[in-house]
C-alpha cells in the first residue's frame, strides 16, 4: 500500500471521528443545529477520502535493476559456446530472467538456463 492511501486512509477516519462527535455534540443538553452542517460535511469528506484512495490503481512502472558483478583480479573470461550448436555466443544473447541468466543462441535459436560447471 503506498503511503497515500496510507496517509488518505488516516485522514479519513479522524474526519469521520470528528464529524461523528460534531453530530452527536449538536443534540446534547446545549444544542446547536450548525454543528449537524459541519458533522455531516467532515464524515461525507472522510468517506470520500476513503473511496477515491480504494479507487487509485497502484503505479506499475517497469523497475530496471542493473546487476554489477565484481570480479577478483587476474580473471580470465572464457568464450561461452552454445550447448547445442557450439557458435559462440556474445553478451547480448545473454538475459536475466526471474533471476536466472537465460542464453538464447541466435544460430540455432536453443533457449537454455546458464549454468556453473564446478571447477574441479
């Protein structure tokens, strides 16, 4: 929930409280019938309040993360070769996906996970 509908929601019932009280003070032993006016008005605004933050719909912007690896010093880097065909694959056949590094070959169009072969 983001923090203005927290904050609509918060406003909202101290509105509604507030109007309430103005309602039930303007028949007590002292009344006074403007004080219905403002009641109704607080809690019709507090209700409002409370429609318009259920309606807004949440923003779905596209988030970008940007994954750095650091590499200790003296690292050579290999040619990555397709599993299938054996072409040699560049960085932008490489993606991530839900967290995983996807290769897609661009010579025969094979989609695989990338995987770690244990250096042993």
């Amino acid at each position: 929930m983001s923090a203005t509908k927290i904050i609509a929601y918060i406003s909202a019932v101290i509105l509604i409280f507030f109007g309430v009280l103005f309602i039930w003070a303007a028949f007590g032993s002292n009344p006074h019938p403007e004080w219905i006016c403002v009641g109704v008005v607080s809690v019709s605004i507090g209700f409002g309040l409370i429609w318009f933050a259920s309606r807004s719909k949440p923003s779905t912007a596209p988030q970008n993360v940007t994954l750095q690896v650091d590499l200790p010093a003296n690292v050579g880097m290999d040619t990555i070769k397709c599993q299938s065909c054996g072409g040699v694959l560049k960085p932008e056949n490489i993606s991530m996906v839900a967290g995983a590094p996807v290769v897609t070959c661009p010579y025969c169009g094979t989609t695989y996970q990338l995987t770690e072969e244990p250096k042993w």
